[in-house]
C-alpha cells in the first residue's frame, strides 16, 4: 500500500519539530556572535572551546540557562554569561536546535593513550569506585538526549580534561546528583587524561 506523500511530509515534519524545538535557520543567524571561538560549522578551533556540532540540543538549552545564572550559578564562565544573559528563551531553543543538526567531527587519539582511556571508558576503575563512562555515555559517545547527558564523541580532549579538572575541583558543579564530581574526584589526572583522549577519536 502506498502512502500518499502528505501524509509523509506531515511525518517528517512532525518528527523533526520533535528532534529540534527551535529555528534552525534561525539559529543559524544567531549563531553569529558564537562563531569566533566556536567556529563556523560548530566545530571550534581552539581545543580548549567545546565543539557544539552535533550536540544534543535538549543539552545545548540547559548549559545555557546554566551560564546565565552567572556567578551564583554552578557553571560559572565570564565570557560564556555575558553572551548568555543576552539570549532570550527561544534564541535559546533556535540556536541549539542549529547546531544539534550539524554534523560532529571526530579527532584522533594519541596512541599512548588508547589502552588506558579505552579501559577507564569501558570498563571503569572498580578499585576506586570509578564508574565506566559508557554507563551513561554510551558505548559511543553518543549520550542520552531525553536524559539530558551530553554527546562526548569527537570532543577535543583537551576540553575534556578541563572538564573533568573543574568537576575534581567543583569549580563546575551542574552535573546530576553530583555524578561526575563523584566520579572526577576519584581519578588520577593520567586517568582523565587517558579517558579524554580516547573520546577525542571515539565515534
């Protein structure tokens, strides 16, 4: 039985209003003041900025209201909430859903350290209560959008380990249930090391 192809287009766009709440071409144009340190196609130049393509946007959203909270908040960045406060919710929406739709890149890993950060990713350190980062992650990297847990796959490693260094030292204390700072406050910095490197080639 053939199916008539409105009712497809109504599928389809039904289907992506539910991946993507915002404007994505919209987001596109709002994107501009993101782009010096977060690159045109949301892949940034600098290892120490956050690649933002590909990222869940339900994620995208929350770190954002998260930077606006400045100072009092738990995700605190100068440069990152005075760009915030300037956004409004659905600039918000619009420029998440943009750059959730663009395609991630993925680096390399630096073969030192594949054994190690594979083994941390997959399998965790049972001696000291370090929980595998698949567990929440996913196997590969790609997260858990209706929970909230952000895509790792690809990331710069450097801006992994600062992460983590942040979550160790609670200076970033947005995560659920204290989960990563649980988790960060128990590895060595050769684990976070390791681990970071592994997601930077991880797909």
């Amino acid at each position: 039985m053939k199916i008539p192809y409105y009712f497809l287009l109504i599928y389809f766009t039904a289907t992506l209003s539910m991946v993507y709440a915002g404007d994505v071409e919209k987001g596109k144009e709002k994107s501009a003041t993101c782009v010096a340190c977060h690159g045109n196609a949301g892949i940034s130049i600098n290892p120490e900025w956050p690649k933002l393509a590909g990222q869940h946007a339900k994620y995208l959203e929350t770190q954002l209201y998260e930077f606006q909270k400045g100072p009092d908040g738990s995700r605190n960045n100068a440069i990152m909430y005075g760009i915030a406060l300037a956004l409004s919710e659905e600039d918000i929406q619009d420029i998440s859903a943009y750059y959730a739709s663009l395609e991630n890149s993925i680096g390399l890993t630096d073969d030192p350290y594949l054994e190690d950060g594979q083994n941390i990713y997959r399998g965790g350190n049972m001696e000291y209560k370090i929980q595998a980062c698949m567990a929440c992650h996913g196997p590969n990297g790609q997260g858990n959008s209706l929970a909230g847990i952000p895509s790792l796959s690809g990331q710069h490693s450097e801006y992994i380990y600062q992460q983590l260094k942040k979550f160790q030292s609670t200076d970033r204390a947005n995560d659920y249930n204290k989960m990563m700072r649980n988790i960060a406050s128990r590895m060595s910095d050769e684990e976070m090391k390791a681990v970071a490197e592994y997601i930077e080639g991880l797909y």
